[in-house]
C-alpha cells in the first residue's frame, strides 16, 4: 500500500545511504522493518505495563518501603564510587 509520510530532509538522505548499501532501489524497506520494529516494541510495552500493574498491591507497604532503602541504599553507593 502506498502512503505519504513527511520526514526532515537529513533523515531521508541517510535512508536514501542505508538503501544504496543494501542494494535497494528506494528506502520502502528499510520504512516498513522500522515500523514493524516499533509496532512490536509497543506491543511488549503494554504486555510489561500490564504484567506490573498485575503484581500492583503484592507487598505490604513494610515490604515495599525496606525495597525502596535498599533501592536508595545501593544507588547512593553507586553514584559516590
């Protein structure tokens, strides 16, 4: 199918480049992988995003605010090395 997009004069230069060393004729290709590629990082995204929210309540706060030193217990050690 066939679409318009509008993208910045230097980032079709560098797909027009990427096309030319893969052999291609133009950068349809190299449009659709990336489109593909975002699509399924959205789609793990969301699946993470609900798993989390899942376990949301699964610790007692006592729990959660000894994590939450430790957390800040290592990152203060972390930044300071």
């Amino acid at each position: 199918m066939r679409t318009t997009i509008e993208i910045r004069d230097d980032l079709r230069a560098r797909l027009l480049a990427l096309a030319a060393q893969r052999g291609q004729k133009g950068f349809s290709k190299i449009v659709e992988e990336a489109v593909e590629r975002y699509l399924a990082d959205e789609e793990r995204r969301a699946e993470r995003l609900k798993e989390i929210l899942a376990l949301r309540g699964s610790l007692s706060r006592e729990d959660a605010e000894e994590i939450r030193a430790e957390i800040r217990r290592l990152r203060q050690n972390w930044r300071s090395r």
